[in-house]
C-alpha cells in the first residue's frame, strides 16, 4: 500500500454490449500496477442468478473458477490474466446476491420493521460491497458494472455508485465509461451521436463520466475528440481513443498507455506515483507478433462455435505460444463431426487438446479424438472432461473393457471407469454442487507433469462431479496407464498420463485459470513445447 487512502474508479458501458469493458478494466490495472499501486478489480453483474455456475455456457460463456471456489464471470479471468490482485469470490457480486441477502435480514427482522426499498436497502447493500473491509487492502478498487447502460437492471448499481461518489472527496472517484464510435460507410465517418445519448442517459441520473473511453474501427481525429469531449462534458485529453488491436488483447496495456490513460488517472485522483517501463508487455507483444515457429492444435469440444465457451483454454494456448516463441494455430473441432465424418481432420494436427465440458453430446467423438492422439502419438492434454475421456478410452481400447464409460453418461455401464464423488452424490440441487476451487495434488517424480512443474506438489482449481473410479485403478495400471498425479487428502486420481507415448497428459483440473500471458501455465507450455519437438 502506497501512503495514499483507496481510491475508485467505476467502470460502465454504453451503447452496445460486447465492448470489451472487462478488458479494458484489466488492461487499465495492469498499467496502473506498472505504476506500483496495487489494484483490486471487481465486477458487478445486474442478473438474478446468484453465480453463473447454473447459466449455460451458450448463453453466458465460460464459468470462470477462483481459487476459493467461486464461479464467477469470465471477465475476472481477465482480470486475473492481466494483473496480480488475489481475486475471491467478493469479487464477483450479482444482484441475485445482493437480493438473497436483503430477503436474509428481512426474514430475520433485522430491519426492524422498516418498508424493505431499492433505494436504500439494495443500494446499501451494493455499496457496502464496492469498499469492503473483508478483501485485500489495496490503492485502487476497479469496479466493472456489467450490462449497458439504459438497462433497467443496471440502475441500483449506478445509483449505489453515484451515492459512493458523493460521500467521497472528488479526487477519491472517477467514473470511466466505454462506449462505441461506430463507422458509417455511406457517410464515411465515425458517429458520435449514441456516446453523446449514452452519456445523456448517465448524466440524467447524476453520474458525470470523467473519463471517456471509444471504442472504434479507426483513429479518432482531433475534431471528432473536440466534438466528443463538448457533447460529453469530459475534457479533450480524457478522449480516449481504444481501436481494434492488430493481433492480440495483450495490445491494449501498451495502446492505452500511448493515449496516456495512466497519466490521467494519476492526474485526476491526485496520486504521485512515478512512470514505470512496460518492458514486460512490450516482450509479450513483440513474441506475439514475430514468432519464430509455427504449429497446429486442435480443440474437440461441443461449444466450439462459441468465441467465449472455452476463452480461458484459448488465452492458455496463446501464452504457451509465447513462452515457446511460436505461433499456435487453433482449429476448433465439433466433437459431433468426428462422429459422422471420421477422424481425417485430425491429420493435420501437431497437437490435440480436449477441454472441460458437461452432457453426453459429442462423448463418442471426443473418444475417438483421444484414440487418434494415442494411437498415432500425438501430443494430447486433456482438461477435466478430457481426463475422464482419456480414461474411457483407455479402459475400452487398451483394457479390453469394452463398455467402459463414465456414470454421467451411461449410469448403467458394467464398467463406470469414471464415476460420481462420493460427496456429489449427496447432493440433490444442481446449482453449485460441484467440487469446486483449489486442491493439492502430488506429482510423481519422472512423470511429464512434474516435468513441467519442477515441483512435487502443486495447487490447481476444479469444477466436476465426477472422478475417476479407484476400483479401476490397479487394472489400468497394470496395462500402462501412469498415475502421475494424486490428492494426498482423498487419495483422489488428478493426472493420468501415457509413458509410452511422446507426451499424453490429462487432467481432472482446470490449469487454464492460472495461466497468464507473461507467464505461461507449466502444463500447457509443455504441451506446445512437445508439438514442436514432435512436429511432423
Ligand atoms: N462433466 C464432468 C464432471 O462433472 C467434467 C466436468 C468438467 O469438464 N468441468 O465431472
């Protein structure tokens, strides 16, 4: 902590969703860490759900998972990715939170009587959450408001916010607001009239952004800026130009650094922290741009068509990319495909990586996948449902266990190789019954993972229901599959691995939410590295 009192920056978004608000939230942490303050990001979602754990990945996206266990939205895997806060399930507040815990002190009278109201029971409530006492002390507390502004759902959040702000001195808040330019071809220009209606429809309920951030296809002119900056009421030099970055998200520390964003924010919350150098940007940029080799992986999954359903694998691949100096092109493979169209697509590949996922759409294909990469020895990572496939597959082709399945999928196999957690199975309700959070796990020396790791005992984040079933362990075993990594608690299978073969490791974990761009997770790092070596 610097001498300073914490300070607060509301992040908010308007006209259009999709904006890229997370990022730009995590990109402006990562540069005000460069700056030497700490920063605390967190977001506000204004749904009903309690977590995102019960909503669809084709609706919602991936579920982000934190140490402590909490599911939470996916930009907290930005936020993770870009800067070094500890990030707690107090980072992620949802109205169905906020609701569920008023509706909690109502029943218990803790309100003595009083008419229950939006304004000031939830927006207390809210309030109480942007500065609490429970998390990290730190110098900036960055909060993302999702949704746009304009919906109905949002307002108690804004309002708490300019409630937050008025109780503050002037230079402890700044509101900083997206919004889009979007490009007209017939009139060959950038239109600023829906930032000019979004940041009416802010200003009309007392919020004045002081920062302004556009997101558009091309550079801003200096009139455009002085039109923007009369027509909003920000200063010009708060016009902050946010165009589509060239190759890769890890731009944009480095774009909004040269429109000066940091400066600003020091500026405007009467800090004094010194310029510090991006080096370690500018490495991760200059190695994303320039690769010195190139290869080919693919991802057999069932939400692939989906940009958001698997983006922390996605972001994990391109960092091992960047550790290993090398372009890595991914193709997205619907697991559904392998079934009715064979296997050649996968001929391709220097790589196959099967990722988490939950329902038996698309099972067989996936098996088919992980019997391509053993048989023809293909570097193969597997994460968490692409674990338990690995095993399936295993147990069926190698162990002769011809009806091998998992429980999930066939609850009456005769060999449920993988089967439900014995305190999952207690469980009646299907929102947050999961195995969720950090765990320890023990490496066995001269297995890939520990390889990787250089280390015998690690700490990774889960999200299952089932396991693989230890009744099968001696009898897997004895036909060559290693158990290179185990819970000493539970004595539960994290890893299994395939000696014989180049590189086949997989995973009950999800080791894609501990990657960051500077510094790759071990596993996947390996992983592209072993493409490389065995590239065809
Ligand atoms: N569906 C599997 C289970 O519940 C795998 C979960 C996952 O891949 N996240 O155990």
């Amino acid at each position: 902590m610097s001498k300073n009192n914490t300070k607060y920056i509301f992040v908010t978004g308007g006209v259009v969703s999709s904006l890229g608000k997370g990022l730009t939230s995590a990109a402006l942490g990562a540069l005000l860490e460069q700056r030497g303050l700490t920063v605390r990001i967190q977001k506000f979602d204004p749904y009903l759900n309690v977590d995102p754990g019960t909503m669809s990945p084709f609706q919602h996206g991936e579920v982000y998972v934190l140490d402590d266990g909490a599911e939470t939205d996916l930009d907290l895997g930005h936020y993770e990715r870009f800067t070094s806060g500890k990030l707690s399930r107090l980072n992620n507040l949802t109205s169905g939170q906020v609701y569920e815990k008023v509706l909690q002190k109502e029943r218990r009278g803790d309100y003595l009587g009083a008419t229950i109201q939006v304004i000031p029971h939830i927006t207390n409530e809210i309030k109480d959450r942007i500065a609490s006492d429970a998390c990290e002390p730190a110098d900036i507390v960055i909060t993302e408001l999702g949704g746009t502004i304009g919906d109905i759902e949002g307002l108690p959040f804004l309002e708490a916010m300019r409630q937050f702000a008025l109780e503050k001195d002037p230079d402890d808040v700044i509101f900083l607001h997206c919004t889009l330019l979007p490009y007209l071809k017939a009139a060959g220009e950038l239109k600023t009239k829906p930032s000019q209606q979004s940041v009416a429809k802010l200003r009309e309920i007392g919020i004045q952004p002081d920062i302004l951030v556009c997101r558009s296809e091309q550079p801003i002119s200096n009139d455009l800026r002085k039109k923007l900056s009369l027509f909003c009421n920000v200063p010009i030099k708060a016009v902050i130009e946010e165009c589509d970055v060239e190759t890769s998200i890890y731009e944009l520390p480095l774009a909004l650094k040269s429109e000066k964003v940091d400066d600003l924010v020091i500026e405007m919350l009467n800090l004094d922290n010194p310029d510090n150098s991006m080096q370690i940007w500018v490495d991760v940029v200059r190695r994303l741009k320039a690769p010195s080799h190139k290869v080919e992986i693919g991802v057999v999954g069932k939400y692939i068509e989906l940009q958001d359903a698997y983006k922390s694998v996605y972001e994990s691949i391109t960092h091992a990319g960047i550790a290993n100096d090398c372009s890595v092109r991914v193709q997205r493979i619907d697991a559904e495909d392998l079934e009715t169209e064979g296997t050649e697509i996968l001929k391709s590949l220097d790589g196959i990586l099967i990722p988490g996922g939950f329902g038996d759409r698309g099972i067989e294909g996936k098996i088919l996948a992980a019997q391509y990469a053993r048989e023809n020895h293909i570097p193969y990572l597997g994460l968490c449902l692409g674990m338990q496939i690995a095993v399936i597959e295993f147990a069926r082709n190698v162990a002769g266990l011809k009806e091998a399945n998992s429980a999930e999928f066939n609850a009456d196999t005769p060999h449920p190789v993988i089967h439900i957690m014995e305190e999952q199975k207690a469980l009646k309700t299907k929102g947050g019954n999961m195995r969720l959070g950090a765990y320890d796990c023990t490496l066995a020396k001269d297995s890939f993972s520990y390889h990787a790791y250089e280390s015998e005992t690690i700490s990774e984040r889960h999200r299952h229901r089932y396991e693989f079933n230890n009744d099968y362990r001696e009898a897997l075993s004895e036909k060559g599959l290693r158990f290179a990594g185990i819970n000493p608690e539970k004595d539960l299978i994290e890893i299994i691995e395939m000696p014989e073969h180049p590189w086949f490791v997989a995973v009950q974990f999800h080791p894609e939410f501990k990657s960051k761009p500077h510094s790759a997770h071990p596993l996947f790092a390996n992983f592209i590295a072993s493409t490389l070596k065995y590239k065809q």
